[in-house]
C-alpha cells in the first residue's frame, strides 16, 4: 500500500486527509486506479473504473460520467448508466450544459433539474425523464487545461455535495491519466485514437462480462484480468477482448 500511495497522482494533501477519515474504502480506491493510461484503452478502463468508484464513495450520486473534449467535439469516454448518456449528449446537442460549462469555465457547476430546465427546457426535460433531479461536474485536466469533467448525478432534489478529499481524490487520479494519454498519443490525434477504441469498447465490455459469469469475479478483477491476458499475448485491451468473445 505504502508504494502504491507513493505513486499515486499525490501524496497530495486531501490523499492523506482521505485516507485517515476512509482507510478501507481508499485501499479499495487506490486498488481500483492506480494504473497508467498509456493508449486508448487504457485511458477508457481508467474512466470507467473512476466513474464506478465516484458512485461507490461519493455521497447522493447515483450514476457517474466522463465527458472528455481534445481537439473535436466532446464526446462521452464512459458512463455506468445509458440513461445517464442520453443526457450527456443532449448536452452535447445543446452545446451548452452543466458539463460542458464545467470544462469551459474550468469550474464545478452545481445545479437542481429545475434550474438546468429554466436555462435549457430540452435537456432539463430529458434529465427529468430519466430520474436524474440534480447534478454536479467537476472539470478535470491534461498538463493543467480542461479537457473534460466528471458528471455526477443524483436522484435527490438537491445536488450531491461529496466529501471534498474524495472528489479531490478522483479528480486527481483523472487528471493524472488524461495527461498519461494525451501525452502518449501523437497520431493520429488523441481524439481520433480514443473514438476509435470506443467502437470496440462493447466488445470490452463483453469480454468483461463473461469472466465475471464464468469465473465468479468482481467486475475490477475481470478486468485486470483481461489485461493480463492481453499484455501475456502482446496484444491491445480490445483485440484480446476480441479473441475473448469469439472463443466464447
């Protein structure tokens, strides 16, 4: 544990707040992200374990997102909930919401459906269909600009309001693996590269599936498992998962 938390995104102040007030919750955190995105899909299994952390952990949010932009229009790098995509990208349509607005004014934005409705009907009005009665982004970074936001959103009427060293946690860890890639990825651009690795992301996601029903593993497990697998073959995340799927 001691090497882990010494190369994590920071022994950084509210890491050691965290892990004093949580100790057994941060270990499972820690477990979870601490690994480096260095392509695509890598970057796409950090997002998504960090999203099921932020529901796990985080007090009052209920489904949990990353909404990344690079140098194109912003798409969703995961999400735990397809309810939960559906209004990101009616934010997306609307160029305008509370995530976007996170990234843009590099600044969390808090908001009620009520208030997000008074601003943006649409968007308000499918947040309101899904279950979805509040939300809370939080911008996060590559070498220090926004590129993104974690959406976390809740079935209460009022905003989740986290504990901040575990936001400030998550955030960190987000921030450290959206640096990793972006700076790894120079062709054909980090965006075009991470689109790409979302089409075969399904397959991922099946493979991840089938270890967990065969095998009886937590879904985090699975996947460690299958990059195992993937790195033992000298193979990409994807191309294993497809292997994976077509032996059955």
């Amino acid at each position: 544990m001691a090497s882990l938390i010494a190369d994590s995104p920071a022994a950084s102040s509210a890491m050691i707040r965290a892990l004093s007030a949580h100790p057994e919750q941060m270990a499972d955190l820690i477990e979870a992200l601490h690994r480096r995105a260095q392509d695509a899909d890598t970057l796409l299994d950090l997002m998504g374990r960090l999203s099921r952390e932020a529901v796990r952990l985080l007090k009052g949010v209920r489904w949990a997102g990353v909404t990344a932009q690079f140098d194109g229009l912003p798409f969703t790098a995961t999400h735990t909930d397809h309810q939960v995509l559906i209004v990101d990208e009616s934010q997306y349509s609307a160029h305008d919401g509370p995530c976007l607005r996170a990234m843009h004014t590099d600044t969390p934005v808090r908001m009620t459906t009520d208030e997000v409705q008074a601003i943006w009907p649409r968007l308000g009005q499918i947040a309101a269909g899904v279950g979805v009665r509040s939300f809370l982004a939080v911008p996060l970074h590559a070498d220090g600009q926004a590129v993104g936001a974690l959406n976390l959103y809740s079935a209460d009427a009022e905003p989740p309001d986290p504990d901040p060293d575990l936001l400030t946690v998550l955030t960190e860890y987000a921030d450290r693996g959206l640096t990793d890639y972006q700076n790894s990825q120079p062709y054909p651009t980090v965006e075009e590269a991470i689109r790409r690795a979302l089409v075969q992301w399904n397959a991922v996601e099946q493979a991840v599936e089938m270890l967990v029903s065969i095998n009886g593993f937590t879904l985090n497990y699975a996947r460690d498992v299958l990059r195992d697998q993937a790195e033992d073959w000298g193979r990409t995340l994807s191309e294993q998962a497809a292997h994976n799927n077509a032996l059955g």
